[in-house]
C-alpha cells in the first residue's frame, strides 16, 4: 500500500525491524509449546496481520480463533468497561491459549480479557503483543511474548489505524493530525 498522505509522521518500525520480531516470537512459541496444539486468540481488528503473521512463524499445528471487543462512553478509558461484540467459537477448556494482542496502551482491556479467558478453564494462557506503549499501563498484566516497547504517541500502520485508514501500512508510524 503506497499512501503518501500528511497523516503519516515518523517511521517508528520498518517493516524488516517488525518482520524479525515476529519471527522471534514465533520461535519462541515453538520452542514453548513442543508437542502442544497453541491456539491463536486474536483480538480484533488490529491485531489480525500480526496473528497472520507469527501463525506463518510458528512451527506447530495452531487453532486460531477471533474475539471483537468494544470500549464504550468517554470514562472507559480509565475505567475499563468493555463489551464482547464478537465471542470465541472454540472452548477454551484444556486448550494452550495465547491472546495475540496489537497494542497495549493502557492494559484494562486486556486485563479485562485476561480474566475473562481464565474463567473457561484453559490449560494455560499467555498473552503476545507486538506493541506496548511506553508509560500507559494501569493494569499491569504480565506479557510473556513482548515485541517493541513504542512511545505513547498514537500510531498507524501494522494492522493499527486511524478511521479505518493505515491499517495496510507495512511498518509502524507516529500518526499525524491536519
């Protein structure tokens, strides 16, 4: 995608810079789960490209499945009040869980996520997330698979967008406002 707009600031990640990253996390889920079936619990939508990504990388049969959340009203943010707009189809009990997150900003949501997942009864559940942004978390929720520690600037590219727009970018940038 070639999008030369005023909205794309800084390239904060090249596309080689993300593409190594996921191929070590893949890795390491490999080397994590020898003789287990991982499944993939993407979070979306920004999180699907990263998913596709390091499902290539991992080196096991995988399920996948998808879950849509919403926050909603101006004091979700701080409170951490979401909504299930799309749930699993799969059941979690006795399955390896590996929440495949895009973005931690503030972390309530995937708290909420976290907590939500654990009352089915996984075997184990661990969350991956390519980008954490640097300063933000209220909810310190552990992050087994860390890719890159980002500003806490808004950010495109990478599956994150801005209305919809920048989510096909190959690399991570700041995003600019007109």
């Amino acid at each position: 995608m070639t999008d030369h707009s005023s909205n794309i600031g800084n390239v904060l990640l090249t596309e080689e810079q993300i593409q190594n990253k996921v191929k070590e996390l893949g890795q390491r889920i490999t080397q994590d789960y020898q003789g287990k079936r991982p499944l993939l619990v993407g979070v979306l939508k920004g999180a699907f490209i990263f998913m596709a990504d390091l499902l290539r990388e991992i080196d096991l049969d995988c399920e996948v499945d998808f879950m849509a959340v919403s926050s909603y009203g101006a004091a979700t943010r701080s409170s951490g009040v979401v909504r299930i707009i799309k749930d699993l189809d799969i059941d979690l009990q006795g399955k390896d869980v590996i929440i495949v997150e895009d973005i931690i900003d503030s972390g309530l949501t995937l708290s909420y996520l976290r907590k939500n997942l654990q009352a089915r009864n996984p075997d184990s559940l661990e969350i991956c997330a390519i980008f954490i942004k640097e300063g933000l978390q209220k909810a310190n929720e552990p992050v087994k698979y860390e890719g890159f520690h980002i500003p806490p600037d808004f950010v495109i590219g990478y599956g994150l967008d801005a209305a919809e727009k920048y989510r096909g970018l190959k690399y991570l940038a700041q995003y600019v406002q007109e």
